[in-house]
C-alpha cells in the first residue's frame, strides 16, 4: 500500500467523524429554532389544532376587550376570605395574579383574577395555559370554565392546587351537583411554568399537564358555552384550602405567559355562540377598546353614526321588507352613514330605528375569519315578538336566537354573539326581524370587538 493511497483513506475516513462533530455542534441552534416555532401561537402541534383565539399577555395593560379583572369578594366561593383588589392584577412579563396579607375594605387579604365572561366563550376545542402558580397554606390559584349562560349546570377545573402541596394539583368535572376529580401529584408547580391543557369535544373531555394525558371524562359533557375564569383565592376557616397560617409568606403570586384557543383543524363548520340577555345593558362607545361601533337613528332619522376616522366594520345596512323604518319618535326613512359624534352610550332603552310589520325588519353585516370575535346587537321590542338571526356568506344559518317577546308592553334585549370561521375572508350577516304582534321592534345600536 502506497503512503498516499494510505493517506487518501484517512481522509476519507475523517469525513463521517467530521460531519457528526458537526451535527453534535448544530443540535443545539436547530432545537432552538425548532423550540422557536413550536413557541409560536399560530404554530399547530401535530397539525390537528389551529390557533383561533389567544392573549400571550404582552402588552403594558390587561386587554379588557378580553378580560374582566375581578373586584369585590368571590362571585363562586363566598367563603374565601379574598377581596380581589384591582391593583393585584397586572401586566409584568406575563398576566400576574399577586395575593397579599393586608387589610382592604374589612377583609384580612387581597388577591387577583380575571374573567372573559361576556367577552369570550368557547363550546368544545383546546385551551391552553401556561403558568407558575402560588404556593402556601391557605393559596388556592385556580383556572374554571363556567357557563356563558349564568347556570350552574358545568363546570370544568382545568386545574386548582391547594398552596400547601404546591406538587400536587387537581383536574374537575362538575354536573348539576355531582363532581369526579383527579389528583395528579408531579413537580412543584410553584418552582416554575408549566402548561395545562384542556381538549373537549362533544364526547371527550382530557386533560393534559405539559403534553402529557392525566384525566379523561367520557360522560356528562358539557354542551354549552363556557367562558373562562381564573383566579387566586385564599381560603378561610373549614373551607378546601384551610386559611392562611404562620408558614405562609406573603406576597405570592400566580404568573401566566399565555392563554390559547384551539379548534381541530378537521372542523368543516364555523361557529357561532348566541346568547340573549333582557337585563338592561348600556356599553361606552367613547372607549378606545370598543373597536367598532355604529348606533341607529339616535340623532335624527337620516343617520347612522359610526366611529370617526375608522373604517367600519359593521357595515351593508339594509331593512328587510316593504314597511317604512322610521326613528323611535321621529320620522323619516332614508338613513346614510356618517361620521358622527353619538351619545356615548348605546343604552336599552327603545331609541333607535323601527318597523312596525310582520316579517320586516333590519339586516346588516360583519367581517369573519378563524379568530374569534364578538358581536353585541341592542334591540327592543313593544307589544311584538322579535328574533334574530345569524348566518355566514355561503347562507348556512347556524344561529336562531331566543325570540323576544312582550305582547302588552315594550322589552330591552342585547343579543351577544361569539363567532369565528373556517378561513380568512368571510363574512356574517345578521337579522332582526319582527315575528308577530301588533307593535314594533327596534334596531338600536352594534359593538364588534
């Protein structure tokens, strides 16, 4: 053998070595670009989910167009000894929940939480939450999802930990006053962020702690709206948690990076959740967190005034029928948009625009896609039955509200729709048209977030 045949060998022998060395090196700079993508909120994990709605919480202030922080004592567990204080929820890398030992309108603690309860609701899909939670006795950090509807019929607790065993936490189906749980014991749940998942369908509800199935219902579903409720609370004498003692140190806080919305990519339908509350209602439309707004002949019959300087959203205004539309106590038929100055509160209280005929009525439109957004419509109606109506651009109807109804005098309703789409480029129109009586119905005003 040849000294350069020899040495040509080696060298190519040397190759393989080099190229692992090589491999070895980039391993880590390609996890991290893996880890990078996998980050991202519109990533979707094994190409079943696709992200529809999320908070990733990295604004300066809380996103009220999505959430409500909680003040006051606890609306679901009066016997906590918490005030939720508006000062102990904040933006500060992350959704930050801080629980404190002081003394706040007669109560010993104060604590945070937020609710998307009249601003987000979901009816089956993925959500996904990513936290470090409190510790200590007496600490009860929570994520529930309660009905949209106000009943008491579901609740499902993706998750609670009791703060004297921050290494165990507990996963909850609730149905008219039966409950199964299951206790899942890892790692301190205190000592880091970890992420806890939901996935409900119409048959299945799992629960997942970092990517990992640790309980599953197959009974009892719920097949309602839920929205989305999380909080810490601190218990008092004879409650789950016990009340703080001695060991326990304040402040602590709950973090949370994110909060995600999924739906299955294999969805073929878009989705729409009604909702029909009679109590009155009124929204500020000076507020720069209503992204949209118009109201309906609350000036004069020949306008309907938008938000100024933007382009509008709630849009293709027409009535249905033959019958005059008039202004509630005024007159004329003939309305145009303008960029107007409206009263500041779209408020149930009859004033808008009306029609006083069997099967007429108003329709107008919004744009859809596969976020999710809420549309909130004011409507009244005197000694006449109303219904409204929802369908998407290719005329699938997918929601007939609760008719509203008073045959001997007038009734104030605020129809609330969450909706989203398959894909980008859609648009909903809704109805409201009078069904009988001899009285009238009225279009008052519209919020789009």
């Amino acid at each position: 053998m040849s000294k350069h045949t020899h040495t040509s060998k080696r060298i190519g022998m040397a190759w393989p070595v080099f190229l692992i060395i090589l491999i070895l090196l980039l391993l880590p700079l390609i996890g991290a670009q893996i880890r990078s993508v996998l980050a991202r909120p519109n990533f979707v994990r094994g190409n079943s989910w696709r992200l529809v709605w999320d908070d990733e919480f990295n604004s300066s202030t809380l996103d009220t167009t999505k959430w409500t922080p909680l003040t006051g004592g606890d609306h679901y567990t009066p016997v906590t000894s918490e005030y939720y204080a508006p000062d102990d929820t904040y933006i500060q890398n992350g959704l930050v929940l801080k629980s404190e030992r002081r003394s706040y309108n007669g109560f010993d603690y104060t604590s945070g939480g937020v609710s998307s309860y009249d601003k987000f609701s979901l009816l089956y899909g993925k959500i996904e939450w990513r936290a470090q939670l409190a510790s200590g006795r007496g600490l009860w950090p929570a994520l529930w999802l309660m009905p949209e509807n106000g009943g008491q019929q579901f609740e499902i607790d993706m998750m609670e930990l009791l703060g004297d065993n921050p290494n165990s936490i507990f996963m909850t189906h609730h149905w008219q006053d039966q409950y199964n749980g299951t206790k899942f014991t890892g790692p301190n749940f205190s000592a880091g962020f970890h992420t806890f998942d939901l996935q409900w369908t119409p048959r299945k509800l799992e629960w997942l702690v970092d990517g990992v199935i640790k309980k599953t219902a197959t009974t009892n579903i719920p097949n309602i709206p839920m929205f989305m409720y999380m909080n810490t609370a601190i218990g008092a004498q004879g409650t789950w948690p016990g009340p703080p003692d001695k060991t326990t140190v304040f402040p602590q806080y709950t973090t949370i990076s994110y909060v995600r919305v999924y739906q299955p990519l294999s969805q073929n339908n878009s989705h729409v959740q009604g909702r029909l509350s009679t109590t009155p209602h009124s929204v500020n439309l000076t507020n720069p967190r209503t992204a949209d707004w118009v109201n309906w002949g609350l000036h004069n019959a020949a306008s309907i005034d938008r938000e100024k300087n933007v382009a509008q959203a709630i849009s293709s205004y027409t009535s249905i029928g033959n019958s005059p539309y008039n202004e509630s106590g005024g007159g004329g038929s003939t309305l145009k948009w303008t960029d107007g100055t409206p009263d500041i509160r779209a408020v149930n209280d009859g004033v808008g625009v009306v029609v006083c005929r069997a099967n007429d009525g108003f329709q107008f439109t919004v744009p859809a896609s596969i976020t999710f957004r809420t549309l909130r419509v004011y409507v009244n109606v005197w000694r006449a039955q109303g219904q409204f109506s929802a369908s998407f651009n290719n005329g699938n109807v997918l929601y007939n509200s609760v008719a509203l109804n008073n045959s001997a005098g007038s009734t104030a309703g605020m129809y609330t729709l969450t909706y989203n789409t398959v894909s980008a480029g859609q648009s909903l129109t809704v109805k409201w048209t009078m069904q009988s009586g001899s009285g009238c119905i009225v279009l008052q005003a519209a919020t789009l977030q």
